[in-house]
C-alpha cells in the first residue's frame, strides 16, 4: 500500500451525519409487562455514524479529510463536532435550527443487539443551499469527493455536486441508497451493497448475471466502475478493462454495521493516493474484514491494515 502518498491524499466528504449511541447491559429476565428482555445498563458510548464514520475511517488511514454536513442546535449535535475535531477531521457542520440531529440508539445485551432506536428529521432547503455553496469553494483543495448518502436529506443536490466536483476534475465516489441512482449520474464510482443493486436491476440467477445488470447499469449512469459489496461472496468491482472479484476475508463476523463505511473510506484513500482499481479494491475489501469483527460503526488504523494487507 503506497502510505507515502496515502498521508497527501486529501478528502472531502459529504452526506448524513449521525450519533450513533450505545447502551450496553445485563440481560437477567424478560419483562412482566410484555414478553420481552429486560436491560439493566451499566454503561454507554457515543460515536460517530454515518458520512461521520467514514471520515473516521479516512482519518485512521492518514489521510487528511474534510466533513461537510448539517446537524440539529441540539446536544446531539454538538457532542458530534467535539467527536470529530477530536479525531483530526477539519469539519464544518451548518447547524438546523428546525431539525434533530440524527441519532441511533442501540441497545445491547449479551455482546448483542436488542433493539435500535432512530431519531431523525429532514433538514431545510435554506441550510443545504448554504451547504452547497461551500461545498464549490472547498473542491479546489481536495483530490477525491465522497458522497454518503443515508437517505436522510442531506444530499438533495447531490446531482449538482457530481457535477460541479466531476467539472473540477476530481473522482467522486458514491455510497447509495434508494431505489433510484439516476442521480449519482457522472459519478467516478458507486458502490451499492448486494441489497441496494437488487433494488435497481432486480434479481440476478448467478455471476454472469450480475455482471450483465452491473454493466448495463454503469453503461447507463456513465460511470467508470460499480463496485457490489457482497457480503459473504466478497465484493465485485465492474470496470472498462473487466471485472474484478475480491473473496470474502475469512475471519469471525462481529457486526457488519459500518462496513460499507470502512469499504469507501479505504477505496477513496487508495485511489486519492494513486492506487489502481485492483489494488483499491483488494485494500478496501480487507479493510472491511478487519472491521467487521469489531462491534459497532468502528475504524480500521493504517497499521492495522498495513499488517492485514502483509
């Protein structure tokens, strides 16, 4: 992995942002109201989610990252800008005064999840203009633009931003949601899981299939490549030159939340720092085996995937 140039690579991401918060605790007996456990928490964490963790993961690698997004005037909110100017990302958070700042609250017990809890509300149209607008003047100081969508409302311009980061010749690479990618039009990359693809094209019957609905897909938005995470089969990058498919990492699965977070991060790292598609995809895919056997929306270290690489 050439980590010289990983450490000038410079990122600027955007999309929603999310407090992911943790309540962990003792499972002894369900309840007398309903057939349901009972959780006696005996601590809690808060980190990071969302666009928020992939800039956390684009940090531990070493690279240096910019985070644009939109947050609630609430404690939510603020507790998210201390967690990342904690963690080395420069970040700019346009505060919504009409909204909550996103949270996930997930209730764990027995090293398991029991229960999420989502709070979330769409942001204005007058704060993602203002968002736009700074978005324009941060491109000239970035080599790669991720855009991660959640489905939140925070990229209702994500088709001018293609636009706008395409015309000022950075790659621009999408983490998507819906049914309809007609809007990452343009776009460098996408890298839809197993799931997200089947909603678009529909079901496929085995490789070749997915090959033809993941190049009549990448032909029609003008991409130059799709990349399918596929959990268990690896993952599936479609190109010009071909295809390239990457086995799964055999190891203990943990929590898969976040994974997909940690697979972009490192891609746009590796392709930031100069890397072919199959050395990106090669990193990004083990990456994503080291992550997936820690709990929680967590990040993978330079060291730590240097020596997973090795």
């Amino acid at each position: 992995m050439p980590f010289a140039s990983v450490a000038c690579a410079r990122l600027l991401i955007v999309g929603d942002v999310m407090l992911d918060r943790y309540w962990f605790g003792e499972v002894a007996r369900i309840s007398p109201e309903a057939p349901v456990p009972v959780v006696k928490v005996s601590r809690s964490e808060e980190r990071p989610g969302g666009a928020a963790n992939v800039a956390r993961n684009v940090a531990a690698l070493g690279a240096r990252v910019s985070l644009l997004s939109v947050v609630g005037d609430d404690e939510a909110g603020r507790q998210l800008q201390r967690l990342l100017e904690a963690s080395a990302i420069d970040v700019s958070l346009h505060v919504d005064a009409a909204i909550s700042t996103t949270v996930k609250l997930r209730v764990i017990g027995r090293q398991q999840q029991l229960l999420r809890i989502d709070f979330e509300t769409w942001p204005s149209h007058e704060v993602l203009r203002a968002k736009l607008v700074e978005f324009e003047s941060r491109l000239a100081d970035c080599d790669a633009v991720i855009l991660s969508d959640y489905g939140k409302g925070g990229l209702a311009h994500i088709a001018e931003m293609i636009r706008m980061a395409r015309a000022a010749g950075k790659k621009v690479l999408v983490d998507p949601k819906g049914d309809d990618f007609s809007k990452y039009a343009g776009a460098t990359i996408v890298t839809p899981n197993r799931a997200e693809l089947r909603e678009v094209v529909g079901r496929w019957q085995d490789d070749d299939g997915l090959a033809r609905k993941a190049e009549a897909l990448r032909s029609e938005l003008g991409l130059e490549a799709l990349l399918v995470t596929r959990s268990e089969e690896g993952m599936s990058l479609f190109h010009a030159a071909g295809a390239v498919h990457e086995p799964a990492v055999a190891r203990e699965v943990f929590d898969v939340s976040g994974a997909g977070d940690t697979v972009i991060a490192t891609l746009a790292v590796m392709l930031a720092g100069g890397a072919g598609w199959a050395d990106a995809v090669h990193a990004a895919n083990v990456a994503a085996g080291v992550v997936v056997g820690k709990l929680g929306t967590a990040v993978v270290g330079r060291d730590e995937l240097d020596a997973a690489l090795k």
